[in-house]
C-alpha cells in the first residue's frame, strides 16, 4: 500500500487507485463464503494461512499498526480475507508475494476486515462502512478506542458486541473510556467481571453524563447481587461466564424492572440465573409475556416465585374447561364460558394456555391468580387420559395424516392451537376455509392486531368467518386503517360483521361508507345503518335504498362515489332508477 507520505508522482498514483476502488459498490457484502477454486484443495488451508501472515504484516508494517492488533486483524477476518485471495492468481511458490503486490496496487477497504475481526457478522457490516474512506487512519477513533479496550482486557473479537449495542463507545477517547471502566471497578468489581458487565449493558460505557444517575443504580443492583448475596462465586473466572450470567439479569431490565429496585429481590433468588440458560429463561418468560400483561409485572413475577420456572410450560397437555376449573373458575361461569367460546373448547398444549386466556379475555384474571399464590396449581394440574377427548377431532386429525400435504395442513392447524382454537370441531372447520401457509397466517393475525382488533374479538371474528385471513397483509392493514381511522368504526361494529373484511376496499368499502357518511352529512338519511347492510347489500338493493333516501342520492352516487371500474350491474341498476324517477 502506498502511502500519503511518499512523492508527489507515488500522491497521485494514491488517489487514482483509491478512486477506483470506491467506483464499486463497497457497501455489497458477500452472501455467501467466498470461494477458492483458482486454489488446488490440498493447498488451500496452507494458503489461507500465508494471507493471514501476509494480512498481519500489511497492517503492521505497511500501516503501522501494533503488531498485537495487526495479528487480531489478521487472524480474526476470515470472510474478508477468503474475499480478498480468491482475487489473486495462485502460484505455489510465490503465493505470499502475489498477496503483497496485489496489497500494494489495489488499496482494500480496511474498516471490512476490522469490523469483522471484532466480531461483526459479515452481513452487518455494509452499513458501517464509510462511503469515502477505506483506511483506518481516516478514522483512528474508532481503532483507538477498540485498543483501549482491548489494553484493558476485553476480548479483540468480542468488541462487535459493544459496537453494535452503543456505536457511541468508538467515538470516546481512550482515556475517557479508561476512567471510566476504572470507575465501575470502585464498585468492588474485578477486571473480569467489569469486562463481562459492559458487554451485557454496553450503555454504561456509550451513555453520555445524563445517564450517570440510571448506571450508578444498576451498579448497585449489580453488587447487592453478585457481591452481597454473593452469586459472583457462582461465576467461573472468565469473561464469557461473566458475559453470560449478566444477560440474564439484563434480560429483567429488558422486561422494564426498574434498575436500582430489583437487587435485593434478585439475590435472594440467584438460582435463576445458575440453574437456567439464558435461552430457556427468555422461552419460560416469554410464555407469561403472552398473556399480554405487563412485562415488568412478569418479571417481577419471575423474581418472586422463581419455582415457576420449574414447570413444563412447552408439553403438557390441558382440557381447556379443567384448566379453568382448576384454577377456582365456578361452576355457572365455565357452562357460560364453554356455551360463548365453543371454538376455544376441547385439549390444547400447555405452551398454548396464554393464547387461549387471551381469546377467553380472562388472561389478567389468571396472572393475577398466579401473582397471588396460585402460581403453584400451574405445576399441579394434570389432564385425565380420557378428558376432553373429541372423536371426531381425531377422526379428522387421521384424515389430515392421510392426506397429500399433510405437513402444509397441520402447520395451518398448528397456528389456530397457537392463537388458542382448542382440539374440536369447529377449529377444524374453520381450518378447511383457510388458505395459505401456517407463517403467513400468523402474519395477517397479527397485522389485525397491531391495526387494533382486540386478541379476543378477532379470534371470535375468526370463527364466524375464517376467510378474512385468506388476504395479504398488507391489504388487511389498508382496510384496518380505512374502518377504524377514517371511519371511526368500533371493535363491537367490525365484529358483528367480519366478512367485511373480505370485500373489495376500492370497489365496495370504501365508496360505501364513504357515500353513508356523506348522506348522513346532509341530514338526508335519519339513521345509521349496519355495516352489513352498508356493505354486503346487493347494488341493486343498495340502489332501491339510497332512491328511497333521496331522490337526487343516485345521482350523487354515480358522480362523485362510484368508480368506474364498479360493476355493470350498478350502472344499469341506478340508469333504471333515474328513469323511474323520470316517469
């Protein structure tokens, strides 16, 4: 590599090639690995290992780097480096001094390979490029503050942690970040663990001075558990066992729980963060999140009975009706919940049982069992072997077994179990109109959600008409926004009439309801009508009512609400009704 300090003639050479390297898209990153076939197969990992050399010694001696950082470079930049020798022609004898003309002659971007040495996926370093700079003397901030961390110990291929949890970091000074590390070490930390801290919390060492109040109060939710109930003896003397167990405990701050609040409870209840992964602990959190209940209030639930996450929450198999009555519902009240939620009915999967709460609208009624000593029937309950058995479920379950797309029918079958439709027979009916894979079912559920339905109300639209899902979700979402924003309708008008999501928007809901506010505008139509008799009337129906309204409304109608591309039916129906209204 040529440098800025060489002869003017060498200066020009510098930018002419610098120009030609940026005329190609450096922000295309590579999808897969690059691959080696102008190298034999038996030479590739002897070759793969001089570039690394190569690599390191460019970065030191060419760039000047310290060689302990030209090595981390070097060695932990795999994929860049694979990008960089299936450019150059192999030649078994002189394969590392092909390596250093090509260096010398074609500038590489140098921020690629540093990015992906401190642990970036290579996928996610495209957008971290600069779009005008390709050595990292353009931009020592960042190099200087990854030294820094890497002098006080943080593991080099680690760092991509805290570049992509608070990129502020690699924009401080390194003495700022040194005092500050020696700051969180006055708290009684050791070195390790004040390493695996920051990787777990990275805004402790980005956060402006504004935040010095909300880390001082982690750090000391931090202490009272790992130092004062002592769970730091539970963690082995390395950064990744510190890292791991600080995840945990961040994962409760994630869910909302106030910082500088929890230490104490968190101590008394170490357990939780020695007997679970980090991965189980968030699947068993994540059931109660689906309640649909505060997250912080789960975590708090967590925290205080800790023996809940004990429990088989994925497996085991629940009536709906025993659940409920297991959990003190009364007699009358389950006979009214079973007559009002049928499709709900039958067996389930305990992983289910929120959804199924949520479709019952009874989901607080149950975390507030288990935050006042219920919490234990959740373990207790056990199914009788023939409770709740629904024949002709399984009859249709055999026929699904037995069908061509067998694995394609019970994804669909598995998404109404997930959203809380129990093992009976109307949730296989509702299954026969549904079409569509299993993962974009759950995506149209869930964009009538985000658009406002009610978990509740739409699953009781679902039942009643299934099709409503057999559209994109974008056009669910268009339809959504018309109904609620601009129309001002109700979750209670939407639900007594769900088809109406399975008509046109342009053609016929939207000119509709648009016409109907219009008339009731004008103080020409004295009552609201239904959104079924708005929508799902025929148009020569629609046309004899307006008519009878008033007597200019077909004119209206057909001027400024009907499209052209509305049917001939309704053209001809409202040329009728003009020359009736002539004669």
């Amino acid at each position: 590599m040529l440098s800025r300090s060489k002869t003017p003639t060498l200066q020009s050479l510098y930018v002419i090639l610098k120009l030609k390297f940026f005329s190609t898209n450096t922000k295309n990153t590579h999808q897969k690995l690059p691959t080696l076939y102008k190298i034999p197969a038996k030479y590739r990992p002897q070759a793969i290992l001089q570039a690394q050399e190569v690599l390191t010694d460019y970065f030191h001696n060419t760039r000047s780097l310290p060689f302990t950082f030209a090595e981390y470079i070097g060695k932990n930049s795999r994929f860049s480096l694979l990008g960089l020798v299936s450019k150059i022609p192999f030649s078994r004898s002189c394969f590392p001094n092909s390596i250093q003309r090509f260096l010398r002659y074609h500038p590489i971007n140098e921020f690629e390979f540093f990015f992906e040495s401190i642990g970036v996926n290579h996928v996610e370093i495209s957008p971290m490029l600069h779009t005008n700079k390709c050595f990292l003397c353009e931009d020592s901030k960042v190099f200087d503050a990854a030294c820094a961390l890497a002098c006080f110990g943080f593991p080099w291929n680690k760092l991509g942690i805290l570049y992509k949890g608070q990129v502020s970091i690699f924009s401080k000074e390194p003495c700022e970040l040194r005092y500050r590390l020696s700051l969180f070490e006055q708290y009684g930390f050791g070195n390790v663990a004040v390493i695996g801290i920051c990787l777990a919390f990275p805004h402790v060492l980005g956060g402006t001075s504004g935040f010095l109040d909300e880390i001082d109060m982690l750090f000391d939710d931090l202490k009272r558990v790992f130092l004062d109930f002592d769970l730091a003896s539970e963690v082995e003397g390395n950064v990744d066992a510190w890292f791991e167990i600080c995840r945990k405990v961040a994962i409760f701050y994630e869910l909302g729980c106030e910082k500088g609040k929890i230490g104490e409870l968190m101590g008394r209840n170490k357990s939780i963060f020695v007997d679970y992964s980090e991965e189980v602990l968030a699947q068993k959190i994540g059931f109660f999140c689906r309640l649909g209940v505060r997250k912080a209030e789960v975590g708090l639930l967590v925290l205080s009975k800790p023996e809940i996450l004990s429990f088989d929450l994925e497996d085991r198999v629940i009536s709906t009706v025993g659940f409920l009555k297991h959990f003190g519902m009364g007699v009358n009240k389950l006979k009214l919940t079973a007559q009002t939620y049928q499709y709900i009915m039958g067996r389930n999967r305990i992983a289910n049982v929120p959804h199924v709460l949520r479709s019952l609208d009874l989901s607080e009624w149950f975390f507030d069992r288990l935050k006042n000593g219920g919490h234990g029937l959740l373990g207790s309950y056990v199914i009788g072997s023939v409770e709740d058995f629904d024949e002709d479920y399984a009859e249709q379950l055999q026929k699904i077994q037995a069908s061509r797309t067998p694995v394609y029918t019970r994804r669909k079958l598995s998404f109404l179990h997930g959203i809380g439709f129990g093992e009976n027979n109307l949730t296989m009916k509702v299954l026969s109109q549904l079409h569509g894979p299993g993962v974009e079912l759950q995506e149209r559920f869930d964009c009538l959600l985000c658009g406002g339905v009610n978990f509740s109300t739409l699953c009781r639209m679902l039942s009643v008409s299934p099709k409503i899902l057999n559209q994109k979700a974008q056009i669910l979402e268009q339809k959504i926004k018309f109904l609620f924003l601009d129309m001002g309708l109700s979750q209670d008008e939407l639900c007594a009439f769900p088809a109406c999501l399975c008509y046109d928007l342009e053609k016929r809901i939207m000119p509709r309801c648009q016409f109907h506010r219009w008339l009731r505008e004008q103080d020409w139509c004295p009552y609201e009508y239904s959104l079924a008799s708005i929508v799902a009337t025929s148009d020569k129906m629609f046309m004899d009512r307006i008519s009878d309204i008033h007597p200019d409304a077909p004119k209206k109608w057909f001027d400024c609400f009907l499209k052209e591309k509305h049917s001939t039916v309704a053209k001809q129906s409202m040329s009728h009704h003009q020359t009736s209204l002539g004669k």
